[in-house]
C-alpha cells in the first residue's frame, strides 16, 4: 500500500493517526495520553513525522492568527522520544523548524538534542500505564 501525502489527506475525511489527529487539533492532553500507552513518537503519516507536523501546525496557526509562536506540541513529543533530526523525504522536523523561522521549537530541538546525546532513545511498551 503507498503511503498517503498531504494532498491525498486533504480529500479524505480522516487521514490522521490518532496521534496525529490530536496533533492537527491540538490537544495537548489526547496526546501524551497515546504516546504514554505507546504510541511512536517517530510515528509518519502522510509522509511527515509527528515532529514535523507539530512544528508546522505551531508556525502556520501563529502566522494565520497573529498570536504568538507555540511549541507545547514540539515539547510533549521531544518529551517522548521524537527525533528532530528523523528525515522523510529528504527533510526534517528540524529543518522544518529553521524554514517557518519557529526559533521556539529550534531552541528545544537543540536543548533535547544536547541531553540526550549519547544516551540510547527511549522507546515505551505498548501497554497501558496505571
């Protein structure tokens, strides 16, 4: 089966993972709740990480609404385990990052990044925690 892109998501009526359905609607609390019972935080759907679709939905709803950036999605899933540098398609949720100018998930990238080095990722069971 191909993997879906963004045009193909477009024209369906749900294309999203869970995990990046609560991403596209940003809620906060549905997804650490999936990525807490296990759920990639590496996830691709659509042809973009959850990471980069994370920086894309904070750098397109602050440019669209005129509010201030946010990177509470970038942080919950730096949290988890998501890698900035993971690459699809030839791009990354940290250049991603650099191209939408989103210096707030850039700092966190880099500031995850520096923690972790070295360190194996850490992936979570699939059970659900009690």
């Amino acid at each position: 089966m191909n993997a879906l892109t963004m045009r193909d998501a477009l024209n369906r009526e749900s294309p999203w993972t869970p995990a990046h359905q609560a991403v596209e609607s940003s809620d906060h609390a549905v997804l650490t709740r999936i990525l807490d019972e296990g759920a990639d935080a590496d996830e691709v759907c659509c042809r973009v990480t959850l990471l980069m679709h994370a920086v894309d939905l904070e750098a397109d709803g602050a440019h669209q609404s005129g509010e201030p950036l946010d990177s509470a999605l970038t942080a919950i899933l730096l949290a988890y385990g998501a890698d900035p540098h993971l690459a699809v398609d030839g791009e990354t949720a940290y250049t991603w990052a650099r191209k939408y100018h989103h210096d707030m998930a850039i700092r966190l990238m880099d500031r995850f990044s520096t923690r972790q080095a070295g360190k194996p990722k850490a992936r979570f069971g699939g059970g659900r925690r009690r």
